[in-house]
C-alpha cells in the first residue's frame, strides 16, 4: 500500500485537515499514484510549491498540536476534579459500594471487572430443587414478582444515585481520553513518518541530500512528534482509571443483562459517536439504537445529510446489536414499538445517550417505562464542526473552522462566542 493512502486511512477524518500534504507535495515532485514509481526528470519538479505546501504542512501541525496540548492539560484539570468527586462520594456514609438487594440478594462485587463495561456479576441463586406444594407455589409466584418490582427499583435508584453518576462520569471521560491521547500519538508518528518519507523522494528525484539536514531541524521545531507530553498524560491517565475501578459501585443483579435503547442521527459518524455507543455497555449487554431517516433528518436539522442513512447505519452496526429506522422527527412511536412490556416490567431495560440533550424527544414516557442515563460528551468533536472544514463552500470559512475554538457541544466559535454558519 501506498504511504499516502496508509496516511489517509490511519488518520481519523476529524485530523485528515492537519496532516502532512502527502500527496500535494508528491505532485509537486511530478509524481502521481499511476506513475509515482516511474523516475522522471528533475525538470518536472516544482521546488517552490514543494517548500511552500511542506512549509504551511509543518505551520498546521504546529497549531493543530498547540491547540490539543493546551485543551489536554485543561482537560485534565476536569479529570481530576471528577476522580476526587467520586472518591468523596465513595467514602461517604451513603456510598452504593456495598448495596444489598431485595430478598437479601448480595450484589456484585465492586472490582469485579477494570474494563469499560462489566460482563462478569454474580448470577442470581439457583432456585432450590424441592417442589413446592400449590400453595407454595403462590406464595413464591408473589414473592418473585415483588421481587421483580425491588429490582426495578433498586435498578433505578442506582441510575439516580450520586455515587453511580460520578463514576459514570469519571469513567467515559477518562477512558475517551485515554483513546484520544493513543489517537494523538499515532497521528504524530503517521506525520513524522511523512516528512521523513516524502524528503527522501525528494533527495532521490532531485539528486540532492538535504533530507538529514532538514530532519533534523524539524526535530529541533516540531519536537513534540516524538510524542513525550502526551505519553506522560496517557501513562498518568491510565493510573487514574484504575483508581476510577476500584470506587465503581456494586450494581444490583442483573443490571449487565438489561437491553439499553437509544437514538441518534449519527450523520458524518465520528469518534464521539464511537465514543457514547461503546460507553453504552456500563449499562447492559444489548444495545438497541433507533436512527432518524434522511427525511425527518432534514426536518430536524434544517439541512441535508452528509451520509444517507444506509452509511450512517452501517456506521453504526459495529458498535450496537440492534437497529431500527425512525421515519419521524418523533421518535417516541417508534421506540414504544420496540420495547416489550415484558421487558418494561421486569426492569430488563433502559435508555442512554449523550448529554448533550437532556431534553430528547419523548423523554417524559420512556422515563415513565425504564431508567434514564446520560453519559459526557466528547471533548472538542461534533458533527458541525466536520461539516465546517470539509463541506463548507467558502474556503476561507472551512480554515477559520478548522482552527477555531469549539464551545461545549463541539461546534466551532468565533472569537465572540457565536457558531460559525455553514451556508450550504
């Protein structure tokens, strides 16, 4: 495979803005994907573009670092704040670290698990082997189905709970994090790569020998492409997760068996996208996500999609186990479809999503019907931005984005605080 392509494909699309111009500057060397093996003569290489897009590639990677280092640190100032919140809450009296059921079922343990979801709880007692007399028989059918009301309630209080929200919170923000940092350090790798790669086709095609030279003046400016910083972080913010595991509360029996329902419009799918399904997993073992089609996407967008809906839910599919097409801007017939009342009546389910709207659609019934989460949105990432850089008709407007401050939801600002308008 062609290092430009290995570049493009490896690169997450939301960073595709800020990498080396790999293939700009093998145009200027004359060369093409159908005859970049071909050795042409030194006359078809335009120096003075190759020096100027290698200058300005060198320029946006020294900015698109800056800004991500200086949003690392202050991000980790939230991190931390969040990780002392849950050991406070923790060693409180009301702590949910050792819960006990109803019926006098033990709950799982806390340290049961150091992964993102927990798949490893206790099951519930097997049911003893005597046959119970008729009455009995009654008297257990009333038992278990009071039981299955406690569990409800136990399953709802624990969504509620102080201790279980700040877990929650601490744990996706700190495990995206640490995927964003290992995510950061490929990218750097990928680009110091590249520069060494496309000089050394300069040198050959050129007959010069400049490539060591410039190397190593590109270590002395960009060398954060070694990656030190953000490995240190990465290190440190790993130490916090385990800490962030050992404080998880003890969850009520069950509770990974539950089916977890959400919906999305998941248009220009993107590492926030990945970032709340896979988290979805701290909640139950079958994920159900309910997708927007194209039309009542433009209906509640006012725009039209980037990715129709067969690309937006093969998108998707990977992450969930289950999905259905939503063809109304109100979801909430649609998701009253999909849930069973069986499933409504032993607990067995739940909805979650980002908190980015708290207000969602038909949220009163399905609140009404199972437990409600919400889980922290990814730093910085959003649809909007994405739509800014690579689809924005003004030019000027898709680099203003690109390098612009993003507000709380991810879309980029201008200097006074208001959304940069994507006139398309």
């Amino acid at each position: 495979m062609k290092f430009g392509k290995t570049l493009c494909d490896r690169t997450l699309k939301e960073w595709r803005f800020y990498t080396v111009d790999y293939e700009a500057l093998k145009r200027a060397l004359g060369e093409n994907d159908s005859n970049s093996d071909v050795q042409l003569s030194t006359t078809c290489v335009d120096r003075a573009e190759f020096f100027r897009i290698l200058d300005d590639s060198e320029q946006k990677l020294t900015k698109f670092y800056q800004e991500k280092e200086r949003w690392a640190f202050d991000y980790m100032k939230t991190l931390e704040d969040r990780v002392t919140a849950l050991r406070e809450v923790a060693a409180s009296p009301e702590s949910l670290l050792s819960p006990t059921q109803p019926g006098g079922l033990p709950s799982s343990p806390a340290s049961s698990n150091n992964s993102l979801s927990d798949n490893s709880l206790e099951d519930e007692p097997a049911t003893p082997a005597s046959e119970p007399t008729i009455l009995n028989l009654e008297t257990t059918i009333t038992q278990l189905v009071g039981s299955n009301e406690g569990l409800k309630d136990s399953y709802r209080k624990m969504g509620e709970s102080k201790h279980f929200h700040k877990y929650i919170y601490a744990k996706k923000s700190l495990t995206t994090f640490h995927r964003e940092l290992a995510l950061l350090l490929e990218f750097l790798e990928l680009n110091k790569t590249a520069f060494s790669k496309i000089l050394k086709k300069f040198d050959k095609k050129c007959r010069t020998s400049i490539r060591e030279e410039r190397l190593a003046k590109l270590a002395e400016t960009h060398s954060f492409l070694e990656g030190d910083v953000l490995r240190e972080l990465k290190d440190e913010v790993a130490f916090m997760v385990e800490e962030v595991n050992s404080l998880k509360p003890s969850l009520p029996n069950g509770w990974e068996n539950r089916k977890v329902y959400t919906i999305g419009c998941f248009d220009l799918f993107h590492r926030g996208h990945q970032n709340v399904l896979l988290s979805l997993r701290e909640f139950g073992c079958y994920i159900v996500a309910g997708i927007h089609d194209d039309e009542s996407y433009i209906k509640l967008k006012n725009k039209p999609t980037i990715d129709k809906l067969e690309t937006r839910m093969n998108n998707v599919k990977p992450y969930v186990d289950q999905i259905y097409v939503i063809p109304s801007t109100d979801p909430l017939t649609y998701i009253k479809s999909m849930v069973s009342d069986q499933d409504i009546a032993s607990g067995g389910c739940c909805y979650a999503r980002g908190d980015d709207m708290l207000k969602f659609p038909g949220r009163d019934w399905v609140e009404s019907a199972m437990p409600v989460h919400f889980v922290p949105r990814t730093e910085a990432c959003s649809s909007t931005l994405l739509r800014t850089i690579y689809h924005a008709q003004d030019e000027s407007l898709r680099a203003k984005a690109a390098f612009a401050k993003t507000r709380y939801d991810g879309k980029p600002v201008d200097e006074q605080g208001n959304v940069l308008k994507l006139n398309q």
